[in-house]
C-alpha cells in the first residue's frame, strides 16, 4: 500500500496544503457510509474494509511522488516537506469484512488529526464502494441459486471486468458473498480461491465431431471432467457427453457435469436431465451460463431447472445494473463539537456513533440502533477497534474465515431482505441521545447561518 498515496483526488490534496497553511490540524473524525440501497436490494456485504485498513496505516509519499507533485506547481515547497513524514496516526473504528450493513451506518470512522483523517476519503471511497457492491451482487445471485434447487455460483466474470484490479479484488469479494470459486487462476493463486473452468466452443469446434473433441478433452483431464454440449444440437451433445461418460465409467472414472451456454436453460436442462439419467448418471451435474443474474436464476428456480450449479460472469463481476454505490465520507466531528450536514437528502447524522444490532427471539437480525458513541444500548455492537494511534489492534482474518463469517450472518437476515426484488426494508432506530443532537444543531445551523441570529 505504500506506492498508493497519490490514489486520491486532487483536492484532498489542495485541502490538506491549506490546513497545513493555516495551521488547522486539530483532531477530527469522519465517517464512512453508503446513502442508500438500490432498487429491490435489501442490504449491502460491507467488503474492502482490510484494504482499506492496510492503506490507512501503510501509505506514505516517495520521493517521486513529492517531486511529481513539486512539477505541478500546485505547492509550497514547505507543504512538500511536510508531507515527506506524513502518515496516519490516529484511531480506526470499523465493522469486521463481511457484515450486512444499511444505509447511512458507519462502516469506517476515522479520528485523528484532521489533515490525516481527510486524506485517506478517496482511496477508501475507491477499495470500499467496489467491493462492497460486487460482494452484495454476488450474494443475491448466490440467494437465488440457493433457493433453485439448492445450486451453487462460481465466478466467471474475469474476461468482463474492469481490467486487472477489479477482476481481482472482484474475484475475492464474489468469494465473500457466498460464490464457490472463479475461473480467475490469478485470484486462486493469491487468494487461495478454488479456481473451475471447462473449454469453450472454439476447442469443440477444433476437432472433426463434437464426439472426437470431448474424447480428446476427458484423454487429458479424466478426473472428473465438465463437457460443454451446446456447440452445435444441445441434445446431440447430451448424449455424445454420456456416451463419453459410460466410457470413463469403464476405466473407472467419473464424468463430473455437463455445461448448457445458450438456449431455453430450464427446458433443455430438463431434457439433459432425462438423457443422462437413462444412462444410469444421476450423479452427473448440469451446470449453467450465458448472461445470468438474480432475477433469470429465480426464474430457472420458478421453472423447476435441473441445474445444479450457475457460472456468472458479467452481471456478477459488474453489479449489472448498478453501476456504482453511493458510499460517502463526512465529517461528523471535531473541536467545535458534533457537525451536520442539513442539505436536502444528503442530511447526515453527527458526532461519534455506534451501531447496535438487536436479534429477535426467532434468532434473526430485528432492527439496528443508531446511537451516539457514548451510550450503551440492547444489542452487538457492530464498530469495532481496528486501528490504534496509526497501528493495527485488530487482528486481520482469513479469507475463508471472512466469508463464513459473512454467510452466517446473512442467515440471521429477515428472509424478505433475501429476495430478489424486496419490497420491505430493514429498520433503522435512531437512539434517544443522536436525536436529540440532531434536533439540537438542526436548530443551530438550519435557523441561522455562521452562527449569527438573523
């Protein structure tokens, strides 16, 4: 993390120069949050949290950083050599990777001095808002899959997404919300993601007969092998991957699934179905792709689909159709007190906060209790010590611990939130102490301007 401090927007810059000018360095605090939900989403997978914890406490300005910045012409020189020792020193409060989180509650709050605490917002904003969406993504696909017919999702979103980084961070939160694996073989390697692939048309059409092409497959991956049947006549290449199979049953193997890329998948996976079954491989699975998301997979769910497992790759990798989430960063704090913004439908909510979750007696989540940090109410609290004047307190997890953390706690969600398209949403309280604050400086700032009666 330390070659990303010039990850940020210009004017976290300009504003950092101008404090420092001013000498305005006192201590503040900010918070990080996401406004709200997409249509029909029920909830957001709070994911990018470790990044964005290994930046806070890692970044640093090079050399050629600070001489790229000196090129500019945009700085002092003084400014320039005060950022040669700038790191960040102060205090991280976040919710651990992985837990469901609504809208306008703190998923990051940073305090320390205010040049530090406003500096880290953009790079954030960047780890935060794109892994949050993909993982939350993933999971309602994975929802869906589970609820037709128990399947399972696998990533194959590599070849649409974004280029390097998000095919890899995105591989990594598509595991986190719940997806068995991806075809990224990068991502398998850093992150010990179990990787599946099979072969595309191009190495069925290489050969003279789809037969030939899949004899030539299963020669060299015996163990366990996935054909892909609709090249050509899905039908016809059912039967070609069972004729295959009854073969490999005579060497002692195991053809493992069929693949259907196009199509009416859940008619066709029916008629697969059948094929494979009257050649005694019921323990052969079908396993479907070709543009899924949520909504076709409960579709295929709704239509009986004997499909065992989706590989989503577009929808998935890209959150289609949300094409970002509005996770913001404002300051709620500092030596003047408690800070609110009032502006229509950007209204936030001030000062250090706690968020308590309350489970019911049927042992799923009930509500959330937004309250100021200083009162202790009913519930778990959901921010946690992460960081400690600039170091790490909080231990990092494992990526598997991570995710079943995260899948746990989707199980104690309200069942409505699950669905694909929800039409009831989760409820926030506001604790007694934040609403008397908020109607205390509402008063203040909303009646008058820079504090002055009019």
């Amino acid at each position: 993390m330390k070659d990303k401090a010039l990850l940020t927007d210009l004017y976290q810059l300009t504003m950092l120069a101008a404090y420092y000018d001013n000498d305005k360095d006192e201590r503040a605090t900010f918070d990080l949050f996401i406004r709200k939900l997409p249509k029909d989403w029920g909830y957001y997978l709070a994911n990018g949290i470790e990044d964005a914890i290994d930046y806070i406490i890692n970044f640093k300005f090079s050399a050629s950083d600070i001489e790229y910045l000196r090129s500019t012409g945009f700085f002092k020189e003084d400014f320039l050599g005060f950022l040669k020792d700038f790191k960040f020193k102060g205090d991280v409060y976040a919710v651990k990777e992985g837990t469901p989180v609504f809208p306008n509650q703190p998923v990051l709050r940073i305090s320390a001095k205010r040049t530090q605490a406003q500096f880290v917002e953009t790079a954030l904003l960047n780890m935060v808002n794109y892994q949050t969406m993909i993982a939350t993504k993933t999971n309602r696909v994975v929802n869906a899959a589970k609820k037709a017919n128990n399947a399972k999702v696998v990533d194959y979103g590599l070849r649409r997404a974004q280029e390097e980084d998000a095919a890899m961070k995105g591989a990594r939160a598509t595991y986190i919300g719940g997806a068995l694996g991806t075809s990224n073989v990068k991502a398998g390697k850093e992150y010990g993601i179990k990787i599946f692939g099979t072969q595309a048309h191009s190495f069925v059409m290489s050969f003279d007969s789809e037969l030939e092409a899949f004899g030539a497959y299963v020669k060299t991956f015996s163990e366990y092998p996935t054909l892909l049947i609709d090249t050509y006549d899905t039908i016809q290449g059912a039967k070609n991957a069972a004729k295959v199979g009854k073969e490999l049953e005579e060497k002692g193997k195991k053809l493992k699934a069929v693949r259907l890329d196009s199509g009416d998948l859940a008619d066709l996976s029916k008629k697969v179905r059948e094929i494979l079954d009257q050649q005694g491989l019921t323990y052969v699975d079908i396993v479907a792709s070709n543009d899924l998301n949520e909504y076709k997979i409960d579709e295929l769910g709704e239509n009986d689909a004997k499909i065992g497992g989706y590989g989503v790759g577009t929808e998935m990798i890209t959150a289609k159709p949300v094409a970002a989430i509005p996770g913001v960063y404002k300051l709620v704090e500092d030596n003047g007190g408690a800070k609110i913004k009032l502006s229509p439908e950007k209204k936030t909510y001030p000062g250090k906060k706690q968020v308590y979750r309350v489970t019911g007696e049927d042992e799923k989540y009930s509500h959330d209790v937004l309250a100021l940090d200083s009162e202790k109410l009913e519930g778990e609290p959901l921010l946690e010590l992460a960081v400690k004047d600039g170091k790490r307190v909080r231990a990092k997890r494992s990526l598997d611990e991570t995710r079943d953390y995260a899948l746990r706690c989707v199980d104690k969600l309200p069942e409505h939130l699950k669905q694909s398209e929800v039409k009831e949403h989760y409820e926030m309280k506001i604790s007694k102490g934040l609403n008397q604050l908020i109607n205390e400086l509402t008063e203040k700032y909303g009646n008058n301007h820079g504090g002055k009666k009019k």
